[in-house]
C-alpha cells in the first residue's frame, strides 16, 4: 500500500473536495491500494529580495527544522541582512498557517526553506583606460513552509541515554623501571 501525503493550507476544504478522485486516480496509476493523508502546511515566498541566495542560505542554516518562535528570536539578534527578509517571510507564512487553520505560532514548525536564485541585475563599474567592469547584484526568491508539530516537549539539559560520568581517582601507576642514575662529574681537561 502506498501512502501519498497532500499539504495543503486547507485541509478542510481539500479533503472535502478532491481526495476521492485524487486516491482513485492514483491507485489505478500505481496499480495498487493508496492511502492519501492531508497534512495542514502553509507557505509564504519572498521575491526579488535583493541578498544573494547563497548569503540567504547561510542564514537559513542557522534556523532550518526549528520551532517558529525559536527561530524568530535567532532571526531577531542575527546580524545580517539576510536574516530581516528571512524574518518577514517566517513571519507572513506563520500568518497564513493562522489563517488556514488556526494554528498556534508556537506549535509550528519549519518544514522548508529555499533560496532560489532571483533575475541578476547587471552593473558597470568605470575602470582605467576606458574599461569597464561588471558588477552583479544577485536577487533572491526565499520560500518559507511551516507545519503543525504539535505540542513541544520539555527539553532536559542532557540528551536521551546518556550517563553520567563522574571522574573516579586512578590509583598511580606502581614504577617498573630502576631509578635514574646520578649525574656524574666531568673531568677537567688540563691545559
């Protein structure tokens, strides 16, 4: 059996609507039973950003599969331009997730973020004897999508199955060797 997930801003109104077509067009395409489930995602894109994607992404690294308050708060002390247009976009898309389905902020979680590169504006710095360099602005487009996680649990300091090690006083190491031998005294050369 094949399980085919659908995210969708509505699932309501997706279910409701498509999903018997949806599963028996799939089933007679894959040729076997489909089981289709409708997960609650909304998304927001920024276009024509003016940050480069690979500037953007560095960002994005920063608070990719976090919690959406989490991430806003490391967006917030971020200091990079990037991360204002990352902010407004996170924003706008736990907006819609609000709007969709009335989700709480603080049980959202990033599913995806991309930075796909934008048209490139095209430059010219003047240059000595006549020439002409080229200087690219890179613009971006940012998509940002956030899913239900339901309800966070309480982090401890320490991680699952780890122990506790205490530093125990190793006994010394009993000498096996003979003791070094004394310095002796160098002869004075005559002269």
């Amino acid at each position: 059996m094949a399980i085919v997930h659908i995210y969708t801003c509505r699932p309501e109104t997706l279910a409701a609507r498509q999903t018997p077509q949806l599963a028996a067009a799939l089933a007679q395409r894959l040729r076997r039973p489909v089981t289709i489930q409708i997960l609650p995602e909304a998304q927001a894109v920024g276009k024509y950003l003016r940050v480069s994607p690979t500037k953007a992404r560095r960002v994005m690294n920063l608070i990719r599969g976090k919690y959406v308050d989490e991430a806003l708060a490391i967006l917030r002390f971020t200091p990079n331009r990037a991360a204002r247009y990352i902010e407004k976009v996170l924003q706008s898309a736990a907006a819609n997730a609000f709007e969709g389905w009335g989700a709480d902020p603080g049980e959202l979680k990033i599913s995806r973020l991309v930075a796909d590169p934008g048209p490139t504006l095209k430059r010219v710095q003047p240059r000595a004897q006549g020439r002409a360099y080229r200087i690219l602005r890179r613009t971006s487009h940012i998509t940002v999508a956030v899913q239900h996680a339901g309800e966070r649990v309480a982090r401890t300091g320490r991680r699952r199955g780890a122990t506790v090690r205490r530093a125990e006083p190793r006994p010394a190491a009993a000498r096996t060797s003979a003791p070094a031998p004394a310095p002796t005294e160098a002869k004075e050369s005559e002269g």
